[in-house]
C-alpha cells in the first residue's frame, strides 16, 4: 500500500478508532462530536411521546409518521411503572394500550430511533410520577435511595420492563438506541458511599442484568447540579452519556413580551460536565404544562410561536448540541386519573403536536432544522470555533456562533439577536471564512427573533456551496442534486458554488429577481455570486453545473417535506423524495413511473413532486392527472377537505340516575372496606385514627366515599382535613343533610375544614358521616413532605364537642369504598387508574352496554342537579365519518358563573375529561378514535358532583370538531372494540 493510501485509510478509521463505547456492544457508540450508530455519526432529533396518554395503539403510528414527516428520526419514551402494574407482583404489557411491543414495531415502521425512559420514576407530571401507585402507602421503602425495600419493589419493574426494551434494542434489529436510568436525580454528594450513588449502581446492574446493552443515559435536572458524568468527579453512578434538561422559555403563555432568552451557556456547561460526550438534551422544551386555574393551551401563544422553534431549537444546534429531545413534542391526555396533581386533564403542552395530533407551526418550522441536520453531515463534529456579539459581523445587535466541521474546511455560521427576545430588525453584513477566502455577505437581516444559518464549504454531491446566506433547509441526490434553500419573503438570499467561475441559471418563475454577479475576492478564486430576494411561495432555478434549487418562503417551506425510501432513521441526501404544498406527507416510494405518496390533506391544492424518473403522482393510493415541469419536477392537483360535510349529532336524550345513596343512613355499606388501622407505613403520620388513607386500604385512584359512624347527641362539629391534591375537593353529608364541602383549591394540596353540625338532629346510636373526597392524583416528588406517599383522602377527622372535651369524641367505626376493586385492576383494558369509588362508577354505569333504561329521562344542561349532589346522565351517540377522513372531535362543555361542581366525561368507559367549573381552566377535551368510535356507536356519561346548594347543570354541551383532514391514513384498522369491553353485573361493589 502506498503511503498515500495507507495515512488516507489510517485517516478513515480514526472516528471508529477514538469512539466510546460501553464494552458491552459497538453499534452504538460517541465521541464528543455525536453518537455514532452503526458506524455513521447522526445528530439526534427526537420527540418526547407518552404512549400512556394516548391509549389507542393504531394511533402509535400516526403521531410517530408526524414525528418523522417533520424530520425527526428519534422518540424518546417514559414508560410509566403506575400504567403496568396494578399491584404487587402483577404486570400488564399485554392489554391493548399497554402492549408496548406494539409501540417498538410502529417506531421501527416509521424509521425512528427509541429512547427509553423507564424510571423507576419519571416525574412527567403524571400521577405519583410514574411510581407503582401500590407503593404509595409507604410499602415501597424509601424512595430513589439504595434502601433495600425500595430496591426489591423497583427491580421488579426493571427487570420486567427492562427484558422487553432490551429484546427491542438496535443490537436485536430494533429501533432503542440509548436506554435513560432514572430522571432528574440530583447527585448531591460525590462520595462512593453515598445512597444516591450506590442506587445509580443498583440501576445499572439492574438495566444490564435484564439485558440492556445499549449506552445508557441520565437526564440532569437544569443546569442544578453536575450528575453522573463520567467525566466529573465520577465516585460510581455515572452512566455512558450525561444529559442536561432545559426549559428556558421563561415565557408567559398570553404575554408574548416575557422571557425568550436563550442561555447562551450550554457549550461551556457540557464542556466542563461531559468533554469526551456530545451534547445532550434529554429533554428540552416543547411547550409547558399548564396548572388548575391556569391558562389553557390554545391561549397558549407564547408556547406555540414558530419563532420560538426558530430561535431555541437552532440556538441548541449552534452550540454543539448533537442530541436534542423535545419535550413534550406531542403531549397528549391525562385521562382517567393519569395527572399529578399539578396538571388537568389536558397535556397538550402547547407542543409542537397538538393533542388533537394536528400539526401547529412550531412543529413544521422544527422540521427547517431537523432536515437540515439530518443532511448537513458537516454539522455532525464540529469545533466551536468562536462566538460572541458583533462575532463575524458588523452589528452589535448581532451574536454569531461559529461552528467547523472538525474533518472539511465547513463553516456553520448561526446569526441571531444578542437578545434572543428583541423585536428589532437588524441589518447586517458577515464575514464569512471559506477555502477560496474571506467572504463579505453584506445583505443579512434578522428581524425580530429569527436566527438564521449561513454555511460555508457546504458539500452538495460533487458539487459544494462556496457560501449561502439563503438558509438550506435540505439537498437531495437524484438524477442530479436538488437543493432547498427558504428565507423570509422580502429578505435577500446569497450563495455561490465552488467548483466553476461561470455558471449561469434559468429561473422558472418570473416574479424571482435571482441574478448572478461574477465576483471574486483578493486570491485569484472567481467565482458567481447569486443573489435574490425571497418572493412569495417558491421558485425554481437550474444551474449550469446541473444543480437545481428551491428558493422558498416560510408558508411555503412549512409545506416541503422530504419523506425517506429507507425505513433506516438516518437517512441519506440519496434516500429521499422531495414534496412540495401538502398538509402532511407520511410516506413516499417509487414503483417504475409513478411515484405514490401517502399523506393527508386539508385545502385542495397544487402539489410538486421532484422524484428523479417518476412521471406519475400517486396520492393516497390513487393516480393523479400529473404534469411535469420544464425542470422536471411533477405537479398534480389533490382535493381537499372543503366541500366534505360531517355532521355531529347533538348530545340528547340522556338518561339520569343518582349516584349518591351512600348518604341514606340506611345505606348498605356491609361489604365495604373496614377502615381500622391502627398504624401505617406512610412517612406522613395520620392526624387522627384509625388510619384513613385511602393507600392503606389500596384504593388509590379517584374519588373515595368514607361512612363514619358515632354515637351520642353531644356533638357540634367535626374538624376534617382532606388531601386529594391540587384543586381537589370534597362534600360531606350528616345522616343524610350536607353538612359542609371544600371546593378545592388549585395552590392547596390539603384542607381543613371545621364544619358546623347545626341544628341537626343527631341520635344516641349510629349517626354516620358520609364524605366523598375527590382526588387530583398522587404527588411528584417535589412536592412535600413525602412525594407519592403524601396520603390520598382524609387525614384526620375529630368531632367536635360543645365544651372542651373533643379530643374524646371518637368514631365507633369508619368503612371506606374506592374503585372497584381497589387493586384487583377489574378492568384491565382501561387499566388500573380509569376509574374512581363513586357509586356509578363502581357499578359500570360508564361501561358500554349498561342498561339504562328503567332511568328517569334528565338532562345535564336544562336540569343538571338541584342542591348537593351527584347525578349521572348517560346518552348514546352516532357518527358516521368516511374512513378517509381524520377528523378531530371534542366535546365541549361549560357552566354558568358561580357553579361550584366536579364534572366527569366518560366515553365508552374511558375517563376522558375532568371540568372543574369554579377554578378551570379546561372547558374542550379532544377525544382520539378508537374512544370515541367515527363509525358507529358511542357512549357518553357526564357525571355532575354539585358541591352547593344552588344546584349545577352545563350551559354547554356539544361535539365539535377541531379540523378535517383527507387521510391516507389507516384509521379505518381502529380496534375500537378490544379498547372498549362492555358493562358487566358489578352489583358486589355497591
Ligand atoms: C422535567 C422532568 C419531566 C417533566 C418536565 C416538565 O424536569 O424531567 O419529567 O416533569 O420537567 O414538564
């Protein structure tokens, strides 16, 4: 071998030569440039998705096509332990929703990479944080330490978990790359001995022992604290590639002036924590959660601005990041008791997804990013060469990161406000360094919070972009390269290629000024230079040197998707079909001529397809009348969704029960549970005994109905404290009379209530109390004193004498009712949390197939309740939506001013919506197909807890639907009967 050749293959090797791996595989490995799989480096774009939030597994798929079509090539998941296990010992991966391996088939499907997130905790604003709710009485030990009952009851999940994710691994033919062990534990002493460090130890060798080879993870909670990195003061605990978290927005959702700055800090940061790793986002932010009483999404404009994704997503990338998940890039619903208390019912998130699974401008401006990483392979290891204010450029408005590509002369220039927040436009000119010199581009202007990419020495094929200041949103190779640049309408573009001095172009839209200028710089390099200014919608030109380009606006590039022909998740220049004007493209493959795509579609429109040779347009499955352009492009025309009508039928003709005859003294609570502990493993000690918490008696979701019993007519008053979390409440009856309620409060997670008896009579023996409390969730962590194990229902309940001998009025006895069941998971397909103890509720009546018919007939809105109360109404419902449409429906509800009620939303037994009309926010809950049937049957109860004695009905009752979109999509394959078993005689848990 020459030694030419030799040094060339000595050179080749080195990125295999210096890359980490775990010892335990090497088709994933790192450096400090990215993650290297399978050999090739990749920059990671993923989105954070809670399968648990979205219970419909064909659904999966659809969200993951999203996911992909806004070039993402990676999801990251927190599988929650609470949503599998019911109680001890019992693991469900099988019921449809909880059938992950479903979940790891359609990512594969969709050509995505998997994160897996098993916890045990996860925080993630779900119920307990992801903990096995049966720990919440204190038998699962000390929580996220080394302590030995901890240990046993989390190593059954892992180990459960764990073997299902590693058969799922890229080293098995899978799609999990990278494998995360807890979430935001913050090493807080760096000591061998320490019990945060000896659980990190206990987690690794529990991952690995399940089988789970792949590098595993950790997320750090903000910039906190320095944890688990290898390379920092690395005493035991630390995994393969340290992660930092981040939600910087600083935003308020309706304030559009707050917050939006940037931290500048995130290369320094990981320079210090990480050096030998890549960058590492685990979670950076999506959206924001909203609280009870907070503002609800839609009015979320902060969050869901496309300028954000402009300015944070790209700011990342800039300073090296080479891992980034979105967090949450589709949020989803907390149904059925899946919240912690410091969320409702919706997770919508403001994400870049919606709830409702539409896409919002946020996601379609992250794919101008993710297309572009995912090409620019020059982006994939870089040197921070410089940045700062007035870096490269003549502003002091301006700051530049200046990324090189550690093996080409590749530049990576990102411009962008020194305030990211500032709403000024500013004109500028940058210096840019290129093989053939420096480089004046003296045209640039950010206005307002934009930031914009210029390359240099940017390889296209054989072909190489000199400069460009007109972003590149992707290239492709076909019969020869085609490359997409966009830029704000008005704002001007620059580029030139490197290779000939005199290339000329022909534009194929009039209302382009493109035009080429000869130039040159101080070395004898000449070069043309081409510069336009961006016209509305897209225009195409061709080179001389064979290369065709896109010059696009910003609407226009929201419609340019690029859909793969591999079903691998990196995806290369070669592999990709070119889509202009779409809704949605979910996939693209070439069959001889035609060119079929599959994808969805709102506005009847124009598409434009560059796919090499085809020269037929197939949409959806159907061939389309296609034409082809002068620069061999196709364009056809697709129909949109205006002239389908749907029509949603009114929700009448309810049936309506009472669903409160626990309050009849004479009510038979014989089979209910005795409440008379004495003691508890809870680190919160009762306030009064027995022992009330409804964790003891393994209760744990929903609402709880308590019946205590005391003698003597001495008593005045009781003194209740109730803990239901954030927002909860709860009512209480004396021999049948309210006696007193809490309305809930969304800043109180607990409340205490001394409650006058009044002028009630009251007998020698068996007066009884019944409280129904109400229930928002099990804590996270941070919320004290104990997380999780802060006790669910009351914590102390002490009668009030008339003189000052209270302390010895005491309950003969006390019986305590939850779901069905309680633990027992009666209805494993809607799982362990879906349900509460209210009576309806544990007899079925949310069940498809319950018999209502000797029901009086009563509506919710015209009668609703009088007085306190709780009533059920059900109705059933037909739709009949063509199977090629997608149409997100909702049911929005609403109350008159001063209603202080507790409202459920139960559709064909699933708890889709909680409404809390005196402390809100959320009045629309997005119900997903496969819930709610589109052909069909539905079942719809609305439960109504009236708190006061004013009574409660709904001013608004109503299906709508949030848009309409022709879909190529499958939805038509919805199981929607193995997701919804009917009623079954639950008489034995009156
Ligand atoms: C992070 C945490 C996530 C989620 C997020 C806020 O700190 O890791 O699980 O809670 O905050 O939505």
């Amino acid at each position: 071998m020459q030694l030419l050749q030799f040094l060339a293959a000595v050179f080749a090797s080195l990125v295999v030569v210096w890359a980490t791996d775990n010892g335990l595989q090497k088709i994933v490995t790192w450096d400090n440039g990215s993650l290297i799989v399978n050999g090739e480096r990749v920059i990671i774009m993923s989105g954070e998705f809670h399968y648990q939030r979205l219970p419909v597994p064909e659904l999966w798929l659809d969200v993951f096509q999203k996911f992909k079509a806004n070039g993402m090539n990676t999801i990251s998941i927190y599988f929650f332990w609470s949503y599998h296990s019911a109680s001890k010992g019992k693991y469900d991966f099988t019921t449809p929703g909880k059938d992950i391996q479903r979940l790891f088939d359609a990512a594969k499907e969709a050509g995505l990479y998997v994160i897996a997130r098993p916890g045990p905790y996860c925080n993630a604003e779900t119920n307990g944080g992801g903990f096995a709710l049966w720990t919440s009485d204190g038998s699962g030990g000390k929580y996220r330490t080394s302590d030995a009952t901890y240990q046993q009851v989390w190593s059954e999940w892992i180990a459960k978990i764990g073997a299902i994710i590693a058969k799922n691994q890229i080293t098995n033919g899978g799609p999990v790359i990278l494998a995360q062990v807890e979430n935001e534990l913050q090493e807080t002493r760096y000591d061998a001995n320490d019990t945060l460090v000896l659980y990190m130890e206990q987690l690794k060798t529990a991952f690995k022992e399940s089988g789970v080879v792949v590098p595993l993870t950790h997320n750090e909670k903000g910039f906190r604290s320095k944890s688990w990195s290898t390379d920092y003061n690395n005493v035991g605990g630390a995994i393969d590639v340290y992660g930092l978290d981040s939600y910087p927005g600083g935003m308020s959702c309706t304030n559009l002036d707050s917050g939006f700055n940037m931290p500048k800090t995130y290369y320094q940061w990981f320079h210090e924590v990480s050096p030998t790793q890549p960058e590492y986002l685990p979670e950076f932010e999506g959206g924001w959660f909203q609280p009870w009483n907070g503002y609800f999404y839609d009015q979320c404009m902060a969050e869901q601005s496309p300028e954000f994704a402009d300015v944070f997503y790209k700011g990342l990338v800039a300073q090296r990041a080479s891992l980034i998940n979105l967090y949450m890039a589709f949020g989803g619903t907390n149904w059925g008791h899946s919240a912690a208390p410091v969320v409702y019912t919706s997770y919508d998130y403001a994400a870049p997804l919606r709830e409702t699974r539409e896409m919002r401008d946020k996601l379609k401006q992250y794919k101008l990013l993710t297309l572009f990483t995912r090409v620019s392979k020059g982006l994939h290891n870089t040197d921070m060469e410089s940045n700062g204010t007035q870096n490269a450029v003549d502003s002091s408005a301006v700051w530049t990161w200046v990324l090189k590509d550690r093996n080409s002369d590749g530049r990576f220039y990102l411009a962008e406000h020194n305030s990211t927040n500032s709403k000024a436009v500013s004109d500028f000119a940058l210096t840019a360094r290129t093989s053939a010199g420096d480089v004046i581009i003296p045209s640039l202007q950010l206005a307002g919070r934009q930031s914009r990419w210029i390359v240099t020495d940017y390889a296209i094929g054989n072909e190489t972009l000199l400069y460009s200041s007109a972003e590149v949103l992707t290239y492709g190779i076909f019969d020869h390269p085609v490359i997409v640049f966009y830029v704000r309408e008005g704002q001007t573009g620059e580029f030139a290629f490197s290779t000939q001095s005199n290339i000329t172009f022909e534009a194929f839209d009039t209302a382009s000024d493109i035009r080429g200028i000869s130039a040159g710089n101080f070395t004898s390099t000449k070069y043309t230079k081409f510069i336009y200014t961006q016209t509305k919608g897209s225009t195409a030109v061709r080179f001389s040197n064979g290369i065709l380009a896109y010059l696009l606006d910003i609407p226009t590039a929201w419609t340019f998707f690029a859909p793969s022909t591999t079903p691998d998740p990196n995806v290369r220049p070669e592999q990709q079909v070119f889509v202009i004007g779409p809704y949605l493209v979910r996939s693209a493959s070439i069959d001889g001529d035609t060119v079929s795509i599959i994808g969805d579609n709102a506005n009847s429109i124009s598409i434009e397809v560059y796919a090499g040779a085809a020269k037929t347009i197939s949409w959806n499955g159907f061939e389309l009348a296609t034409e082809t352009t002068p620069y061999g492009a196709l364009i056809a025309r697709i129909a949109g969704t205006e002239e389908r009508k749907i029509s949603l039928p009114a929700l009448a003709e309810f049936k309506a029960a009472d669903s409160l005859p626990e309050i009849a003294p004479a009510y038979d609570d014989s089979r209910w549970v005795i409440a008379n502990k004495t003691s508890t493993l809870s680190p919160v000690k009762p306030l009064t005994l027995p022992v009330l918490f409804s964790s003891d008696y393994k209760f744990y979701t929903g609402a709880k109905i308590y019946r205590g019993y005391f003698s003597g007519s001495g008593v005045v008053g009781l003194n209740l404290t109730v803990q239901g979390g954030l927002a909860a409440g709860w009512s209480a009856w004396l021999n049948g009379k309210a006696i007193g309620y809490h309305p809930g409060n969304a800043s109180l997670t607990l409340t205490t209530t001394a409650i006058s008896f009044g002028n009630a009579t009251l007998k020698e023996k068996g007066n009884v109390i019944t409280v129904v409390t109400d229930y928002n969730g099990h804590d996270q962590t941070s919320t004290g004193p104990a997380g999780a194990e802060n006790p669910r229902g009351i914590l102390g309940a002490q009668l009030l004498g008339s003189a000052n001998n209270s302390s010895s009025l005491l309950f003969d006895h006390w019986k305590i009712q939850g779901n069905a069941g309680g633990e027992k998971n009666i209805d494993s397909v809607r799982g362990p949390m879906n349900e509460g103890g209210l009576y309806g509720e544990r007899l079925g009546w949310h069940l498809p197939g319950f018999d209502t018919s000797d029901w009086e007939m009563a509506n919710p809105g015209t009668e609703g309740i009088t007085g306190t109360g709780i009533r059920w109404f059900t109705t059933t419902f037909d739709l009949d939506v063509d199977e090629d449409l997608d149409v997100p429906l909702g049911i929005e509800v609403g109350a008159a001013g001063g209603t202080v009620a507790r409202v459920l939303l139960y559709v064909n037994g699933y708890q889709y919506g909680k409404y809390l009309p005196h402390i809100g926010p959320q009045t629309r809950f997005p119900i997903p197909p496969g819930i709610v049937n589109m052909k069909g049957k539905n079942t719809l109860s609305v439960v109504i807890w009236s708190q006061t004695e004013a009574g409660a009905k709904l001013s608004t009752l109503r299906l709508f639907e949030y848009g309409k979109y022709q879909s190529g999509f499958r939805f038509s394959k919805i199981d929607g009967k193995s997701l919804q078993p009917g009623w079954e005689d639950r008489s034995g848990y009156a």
